[in-house]
C-alpha cells in the first residue's frame, strides 16, 4: 500500500514546545505507512535534532508579512513531493498553507499549540479563514480550544483535542545531572526549577518575587530557570533578581539539551506562567517523578488533579505559589506521595502512543481522501 505522504511546516526552528511535540510526531509515525516531510525556516534546532531522522528537510524561510513567494514556494513543493497532507504547526504558517491547500486541493490539519499574540481582530480572521478552509484543527488543550471558540467565530465540528505525550520510560531510563556540582552548591540545598524560554507569558517575575519569599524562611533554597535568556525582559529578570538580593540563590543556566537530565537534578518543579496553552515541561518534570506545582494558567488545569497529583495555584500570586513552595518542603511525605502520583498519571493520560494514534487517525482520515 502507498505510504501517505505528510509535510509538516514550522515557521520557527526551536527549541520551544510546539518545536519538541512536531520532532516526536516525526519521531514516533510508523515509517511503514507514513513518509514524513519538514519545512522550517533555518538550520536550527529543529534541523539538528531530525537531520538524522527518516524526514525529509527543506530549508524555506518564510519571513516577513502576507510573503508571496514563500506560498508560491510551498505550492511548488506541494506538487513536487506529491504530497498527501498539509499539517501546519501553530497560527501564523497556518494561513500560508490555507492559501496553498486551497490552489493544490491537498487537505490541511492546523496544530494550534498556545495563545496568540496578535490583535484580536486579526487574530480572529486568521481563525475564521482557517476554520473555513482547514479539514482539522488541533488544539492541545480543552481550555485552549474553548478560548478560542469563546473569541472567535471558529467551527466547533472542525475542532479536535490531542494532548501533547511522552515516552515516559525515557524520562524515568535518563542520566541525572549533577547540578549542586555544576553550579557550586550544597548537599543540603534545596533545587527549585522551572523550564521555558524567557517569554513574557512564563511569569518568571512572578516566580522570583516568590523565590525572595522562600529563601527567607528557607535559606538552603535554590531556583534554577532553563530557557533561552535574550532580550529586554532577561535584563529586566536580571535587574530584578539583584533587587531582591537573589544573586546567589536564583540561577538562569540557559537552554538544556537533555531536559529530562536536568529535571532528574531538581528536587521541585515550579510552573509560573500567566498563560499556558498545554505545558509540556510540566508532563516531563511528571514523568521523571518531581513534585510540581503549577498556576492555574489554562492547559495546566487538565494536566493536574490538586493535591494528589502536583499542586495548583493561582496565577501572578506570587505569596500563593511562595506557600505551596514551603509547604513542600516542609512535608516530605506529602512530597513524596504527590510525586508518585504524578508518575502514574503521566503514564495513564499523556503518552506518546496515544497522541502518535491520534495524528496517524488524522492522517489516514483526509490523506486517503
């Protein structure tokens, strides 16, 4: 039987979340059925973690607003590669490969994997043309989808969820990284950490208001942020952080290769964010076993069962996230018990098997239409 022929199109390279989740569907589709195609913007990240992979990878960058040859590029190498199915990764490279779904009549699915950034209005006609042209639409989260029914005009029956998965055994077989050594600290400290890159949405400003909190009642508590660190708002975090006197207690260690490595070194993972479309870091750090404790910030909500699996609080409330924090450091059997929990649940609700079903389900669905 003919293999169906799937192009994925990013127009970042990474790293990030959606950048990761593309890589595992990539990763993990039977090879029998399937021939995988990547397009992406430069030969970054996500170049590096496939160039080795069973993809093929183009490089055709996108740049710009409502870029005209870079559709026309893609029409071409829609007909070029006989492809079978379109499947667009985030908004923006969405409404590019509408335009190409509709001149070359392959079918388009659009992975919607967090909250736009845009002017509603714009942001509502990207979705209305989306909605009216895509065969699918995914959204990694209920909570994501019911915001963008409640803000757009999208169509409900067009919409489905699939939740982000892992390869929890993964996480459980990888090294630990030894980060008291690397970063020059105790046996008896504490490590807190949080991963993400250093966006706005993140709410690390919240965290180390929280992190000044802690360390006054806790002196041997660290804070450890894994993220890309550029721009204004690191240099913003940076100044806060000497405000607080938090020099020697809050650690920004930029990107890690091996996440689970450095989650298996901590000893707490904390989620700040003020808005999160799913929250994969929060699956990883479950996966590995650490006590979490997350905002209620949107796709958190449906990862987490408070109190027994990790912990909720609400979001921007530095003293809130600053008790939970406490309260797990003062209770280690509590600790332990939630820990476990977590590990269970990642197991049982976000695999990698049951999103790769999902996807593949989608893909038989319109690439044999």
């Amino acid at each position: 039987m003919k293999k169906i022929r799937v192009l994925h199109i990013i127009d970042t390279a990474g790293p990030g979340g959606a950048e990761k989740v593309l890589c595992d569907i990539i990763k993990n589709l039977d090879n029998s059925k399937f021939e995988s195609f990547l397009i992406i913007p430069d030969r970054g990240w996500l170049y590096a973690q496939l160039k080795d992979e069973n993809v093929t990878i183009d490089i055709i960058n996108g740049k710009g607003s409502y870029n005209i040859g870079y559709t026309i590029n893609l029409i071409r190498y829609v007909y070029r590669n006989e492809i079978d199915v379109i499947h667009a990764h985030l908004l923006g490279v969405s409404l590019y490969c509408i335009f190409v779904s509709l001149f070359t009549g392959i079918p388009l699915v659009s992975t919607i994997h967090g909250y736009v950034d845009l002017p509603k209005r714009k942001t509502k006609l990207k979705i209305q043309l989306i909605s009216a042209f895509a065969k699918r639409i995914v959204f990694v989260s209920e909570h994501l989808r019911a915001y963008f029914l409640e803000t757009t005009d999208i169509n409900k029956k067009k919409t489905e969820i699939i939740y982000n998965g892992i390869n929890s055994q993964m996480y459980l077989e990888s090294p630990c990284d030894d980060l008291r050594a690397e970063f020059g600290l105790s046996n008896d400290d504490i490590l807190v950490g949080s991963v993400g890159n250093i966006t706005p949405p993140k709410g690390y400003d919240i965290l180390l208001t929280a992190a000044s909190i802690v360390c006054k009642s806790n002196q041997h508590t660290k804070f450890l942020i894994a993220g890309e660190k550029r721009g204004v708002l690191y240099k913003n975090l940076e100044d806060l952080r000497r405000d607080l006197r938090l020099d020697d207690k809050v650690f920004f260690v930029g990107y890690r290769t091996r996440i689970a490595s450095f989650l298996k070194g901590l000893d707490i993972f904390v989620l700040p964010s003020k808005t999160e479309g799913f929250s994969l870091s929060t699956v990883e750090a479950m996966a590995v076993g650490l006590p979490v404790i997350v905002t209620k910030s949107g796709g958190p909500e449906e990862i987490i069962d408070d109190l027994n699996d990790g912990l909720l609080v609400d979001a921007n409330d530095p003293n809130a996230l600053a008790e939970k924090i406490l309260l797990l450091l003062d209770d280690i059997v509590f600790k332990k018990r939630i820990s476990s929990a977590a590990r269970k649940s990642i197991k049982n609700k976000f695999t990698i098997e049951q999103m790769i079903n999902k996807y593949e389900r989608l893909y038989n669905q319109f690439g044999q239409c």
